[in-house]
C-alpha cells in the first residue's frame, strides 16, 4: 500500500473501533492489528496519539459534513424539508445498527472535551460547520415563510443540533428510537415553525 | 475504616475519576491509590469493574435525583419555576469547574450505552426516574395554565431533558455558556409555553 493509503486505512479502521469503544479505550496496536498493519509502523503515520485524534476528527466531521451537504443541496426542497429528510436518514441508519453506535463527533465530544484542549478545538470547528449548515436551511425557511419564528437562525439551529445530539444518546441508552421520533416530532411540528 | 465506608470512598473517588476521564479510562489502581485504600482489596468490595459501574451509576443517580427533588419540593413556586431554578443551578455548577466535566450519567451514557448492557440498563433506569420528575413538573404547570401546550408532558419531559444532555456537551466543546443559555431560553420561552 502507498503511504496515503495505509494512513487513510488506519484512520478508517480507528473510526469505526473508536466510534463503539472511545478514543482512550481503543489501542494504537489493536487498530493496526485489524488495518494489518506492521506493529511499530504508527509513529510514521502519526506523530502522536492525540495527532492521530486529530486527523481522525478532521477525516470524519469533512465526511459527515459532506453527506450534510449532500441532503441540504438537493434541488426543489424546502429548508425545512432537507432537513427532514437529513435526521430521518440518520434515524434509519441508528435504527440498522441497533442504536449502538451513536455519533462519533458527540462520542468524542463527551469523552475528550473537557481533557484535551488540541482535540476539544477540532472537535468546535465540526460542530460550528453543522451548525452553520442546519442554520443555512432554517434561514431558507425563515425567507420562504416556512417558519415564521423570529429567532435567529443560527441560535436555532445550535439548540436542534445540540437537541439532536441529546436525542441520539438517549436511543443509545434505551435501544429505542422513541427520543429520535420525539426529537423530530417536537422540532418540526412546535418549535421550526 | 468500616466495610461500607471504605467501599462508599472507593466509589466516590471513582466517580469523580470517571466524570472526568471515562469509564474504561480510569483504572481500578488509580482509585484505590487515590482513596487510600490497599492493593488488591477492591474486590473484596466489588465483583468486578461492572459491578462496581452498577454500584456507581446507582449511588451517583440517587444522588443526582435527590438533588432534583430538592429543587422540584420547593413550596410556593410554579412547576416552571422549579425547572428554571433546576437548570439554571446546573448552568452555575459547570461554569464554576470551567465546563470540564459534564453529566456523569451522560458521560458515562455516551460511553457505554452502546457496548454494555447491565450498565445499559442502569443508565437507562436513572433517565427514565429523572425524565418522571420533570414531567411532574410539566404537568403541574399544565394544571395551572402556566403552559399550555397539548403535549404529553411525559414527551416533552424527555425532549427537554435529552436537549439539555446535548447542550451539556456542547457547552464542553466550546467552553462556554451559550449552548445551555440558549437551551435554558428556547425551553422556557419556545417550547414550554
């Protein structure tokens, strides 16, 4: 494998164990054990664990928010629809895995926010992006009339998003996607409107 | 020390490891060195690490629920009122320690809801204890016209709380208060109206 392609593995790889497991729980040797890659190889990828967290986060908020992007650009849909369509799908692909896995950046959020300062900002920087891309939809509804509230879209879309996150941790723990419907009925139906 | 205090110590000092740096993070040895306790006597007073978790998600959600009840007994206030002066003490709470630690049992959610399920299932019983005592609260403000919303105030309960949780990470992430001051805004003046 090239050097790209071996480091893009291992990300890949760390994702998905770091994403059930933790970041703190999951070892460098078990993630290179399941990429197949040499034993000691890491530190020529990666400077260190935390750059590794880094990279890991960069990679994954760059690929949830491009699958944001993908939902938010489609053509002929209201802001308020886009963004249905959007939690529904993350609704669905919770309820495949049985709500085990949750969302990686909130996962790593939860874990490492308050005990690591180079992680916690990389982490800011993704939730900044998502809030700004759910505020560009809640202000295409506000223009449309859509919604009529008359709060500032960028501070609804933090408390959805924040909502949302809350939401996905509560299916985590009750195996149910009851919080996930109750988060979307609420939000649609009394408070984006 | 007697049997049970020790065992009480152990756990206290436990939980405020784990608050901070997780579950899996925080090893058996760090906390007995910690409390004082000798070598290899942690499972005389526990069975295993789970056991101990159950031990701790069981101490630290009663005590969280008392601190609840504190709050929502209060004589000579609205249900509204008790949930404003709830939520507001814990906005307090995390600005004194800098926004570093976060909700034990969403912390501790986060981290095991998805790979654990005895602690699983005593996460889930602390949420649904403290999504009942909001309820009440919502309902009493029903009762009185306070709020008027057709909701369930079960629903809604879980919806206020699982939105906290949320902005109780958000908050870490970005060090400072406005997720939860949006939360505490959007609650009372949005949605429990």
């Amino acid at each position: 494998m090239a050097k790209t392609e071996t480091k893009d593995k291992i990300i890949e790889i760390g994702a998905e164990l770091i994403r059930k497991k933790g970041f703190n729980n999951t070892g460098i040797q078990e993630i290179l054990n399941l990429a197949g890659v040499p034993k000691g190889s890491f530190y020529f990828y990666f400077k260190s664990k935390e750059d590794f967290g880094v990279e890991l986060i960069k990679t994954y908020g760059n690929y949830f928010i491009a699958m944001m992007q993908k939902y938010f650009n489609e053509e002929n849909l209201s802001g308020k629809e886009k963004l249905k369509n959007f939690f529904a799908s993350r609704l669905n692909f919770m309820q495949e895995e049985d709500f085990s896995g949750g969302c990686p950046v909130g996962n790593l959020s939860q874990e490492l926010g308050g005990i690591n300062e180079v992680l916690r900002l990389e982490l800011k920087k993704v939730f900044n992006t998502m809030t700004n891309l759910v505020a560009r939809c809640i202000s295409e509804s506000v223009e449309s009339g859509e919604i009529k509230s008359e709060k500032d879209p960028g501070e609804l879309a933090a408390f959805v998003l924040n909502s949302w996150e809350g939401a996905l941790m509560r299916v985590k723990v009750d195996k149910s996607p009851f919080a996930l419907e109750q988060f979307e009925e609420i939000t649609f139906n009394h408070l984006l409107n």
